[in-house]
C-alpha cells in the first residue's frame, strides 16, 4: 500500500539544484524514484562534505533507500554500470537501484544520430530524443530484453514514495519551449507513469533558482547577454557550466512571469528558490516582472517581492515558497 506520494521537479530549465532538494528529503521516504529522461540529466549532491554527480540513479542512493528507474526513462547500459561502479567505490549500496522492465535501452545509434542530426537544437548528444522516437514508433528495445533479473523490478511501489524530476517545465515535450525541448514528461503528473493514481501525489514541490540559466539553445536566451558582466558575473559565480556537456549556459535574471506560468501548469504546492548565494556574491538583485527588469536592494527586498507575486492567487495551491543557497552550501 502507498502511504503517500511527494513530487521534487524543476519549474524552469533545469539546473535549479533539484538534487540537493530531494536528497534532503530521501530519509523520509521508502522509494526515491525517476520518472522520466535519462543520462541528459545530471544531479548534483553533497554528502559529508563530498560532492557527487548521477545521471541516471535517483538520489535516494545516497540515503540508502530503494531507487526505481521508471517506464518513462530512458537508459545507456555503459552510462549506467559506470554509475554504480563508482557509487559502489564510494560504499553506497547498489544492490537498491532497481529498473522498471519497460524502460527503454539507448542504444550506439541513437546517440550517433543526436549527435549527428540534433545539434541545431542543443541537445546533450546522449541519444535521448532517437530513443523516445523508437519507443513512440514501437520499435525499440526495453529494460527486459537487456538487463539480468537481478536489477529489474515490476512490483507496485508502497510506503512512502518520492518522485524525483529530470529537467523541467519548460523542457517538458508538451509544455515547454518546443523544439528547445526534452522527449519526456518533465511534469510532475509524468510521475503517475510510476504506476500509481495521481490521487497519491500529495506534495509538489517546485524547485526554481535565484536567476535564470539554460542549457543548449533557446532564442528566449539571446547569447548577446553573455556580452553583460553582471550575467557573466552570475555564470562564473554559480559555476553554470552544464553537468553532463561541460557547455557554459545561457543566463539571464529570474523571469518571474515564467515562474508564476510554471508554477500554475504544474500544480506546484510548495517551491523552493535556491543558489540565493550566488546573487548574494555577484551583488546585483533583479527579476524580469511583467516584461520588464524590476531591481532590488538587496535579497531581503527581492524575497519579500517574489513571496507577494506568487502569494497573489494564480497559483491557489501554492502555500509555501522558501529560499535556499547553492548545494555545495549545505
Ligand atoms: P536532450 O534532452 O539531450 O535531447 O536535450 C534537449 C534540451 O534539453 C537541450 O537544450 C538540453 O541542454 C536540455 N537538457 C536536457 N537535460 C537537461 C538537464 O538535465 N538539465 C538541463 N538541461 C537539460
Ligand atoms: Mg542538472
């Protein structure tokens, strides 16, 4: 029997620090599990001082809870073994990653053609859209045929359930800045492909950031702010360079009218707005409201404007919004 199910996802292009939240909630929970997407993801976690990257494995792993890999993800065999070769060196206990038989197989060639034919669109080059296109077309292959029994599982999830999101709203295929989009479902009703009614999900909690960063392309986020000291101030300040490319992302300032759109498609419950440390040393506080840049005086006067904003009834659902620094601050 499901006790409950929590939900931890980005409400805007990824990068929001999605790790650092939902590895703080894990203890709480019996499963911490993946919804969807695959080693285009990279989360960031800190434990006992020691940073650490995944791609792929829920960050439960680091609370030593059960992890499921879901229906909805999608995974590089090579990518990963090599995960948990390196979290089983570091004494994390692998033998609780578990993936769902229906989870689909990235294969050499469909990373070949992301990299050939996908790089106009900015893509991780790690074969994620040509193996979502091979699932839709029913041609593809799935967890089952691949791995041993030992690491599938295709029971019903029970206790207490966390969903952990890759990406986000506007990454999501149906939702987001399409083409600049993911191949998945990065809303948190996506979780629901884990096998439970979305009457379960109780929590949904949104994870924004201090300021606005993307990974790849997106005409939203003109190049020509890397030209802005103050934007490249917040790059260098946040260490906005992407997990998994090693590319340095596009930038810009909180876009709050993109904020309260995400919030309000996705039912977000509770937010979290993190790396306020990163405004904090870069010295400068603005948002973009309405359309236009509205700046601050410092943090205090920019949380008080954001709290407002949000609290103005677009979002019924919303009843907690709290601020939070960088992970490795923790
Ligand atoms: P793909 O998922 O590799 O096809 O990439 C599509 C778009 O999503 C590109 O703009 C990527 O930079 C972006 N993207 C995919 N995964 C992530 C992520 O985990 N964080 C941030 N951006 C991502
Ligand atoms: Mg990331």
């Amino acid at each position: 029997m499901i006790e409950t199910v929590d939900v931890v996802y980005g409400l805007a292009w990824g990068d929001e620090g999605k790790g650092k939240i939902s590895a703080a909630l894990a203890p709480k929970y019996d499963w911490v599990c993946r919804w969807n997407g695959g080693p285009n993801a990279g989360h960031t976690v800190w434990v006992n001082g020691k940073k650490h990257k995944t791609h792929i494995i829920p960050s439960g792993i680091f609370a030593g809870k059960r992890c499921l890999i879901g229906p909805g993800c999608v995974i590089n065999p090579d990518k990963f073994f090599e995960e948990i070769r390196y979290l089983r060196s570091e004494g994390f206990d692998t033998s609780l990653v578990k993936i769902s038989p229906a989870a689909h197989i990235i294969t050499q060639a469909h990373i070949d053609y992301d990299k050939r034919h996908l790089g106009h669109l900015g893509t991780t080059g790690q074969g994620i859209a040509p193996c979502y296109s091979d699932k839709m077309l029913r041609c593809g292959r799935r967890a089952a045929e691949y791995f041993i029994s030992e690491w599938l599982w295709d029971g019903k999830l029970d206790g207490r359930v966390l969903c952990e999101g890759a990406q986000s709203v506007w990454l999501d295929i149906d939702h987001g800045d399409y083409p600049y989009v993911t191949s998945s479902t990065t809303m948190p009703y996506g979780a629901c492909s884990l096998g439970f009614s979305p009457r379960k999900i109780n929590r949904i909690i949104g994870v924004a950031k201090a300021y606005d960063t993307k990974s790849g392309t997106d005409p939203l986020f003109p190049t020509s702010l890397w030209d802005d000291p103050q934007i490249d101030a917040l790059i260098r300040e946040g260490g906005e360079y992407g997990t998994t490319t090693g590319r340095k992302r596009l930038a810009n300032w909180l876009n709050l009218d993109k904020l309260i759109a995400a919030a309000e498609a996705s039912g977000c419950s509770e937010m979290v707005i993190n790396k306020w440390d990163v405004l904090q040393r870069v010295g400068v506080f603005k948002c973009i409201h309405n359309g236009s840049i509205v700046e601050f005086k410092d943090a205090g006067e920019m949380k008080t404007y954001l709290i407002r904003e949000l609290a103005t009834g677009a979002i019924p659902e919303l009843h907690d919004v709290r601020f939070s620094d960088s992970p490795e601050t923790i």
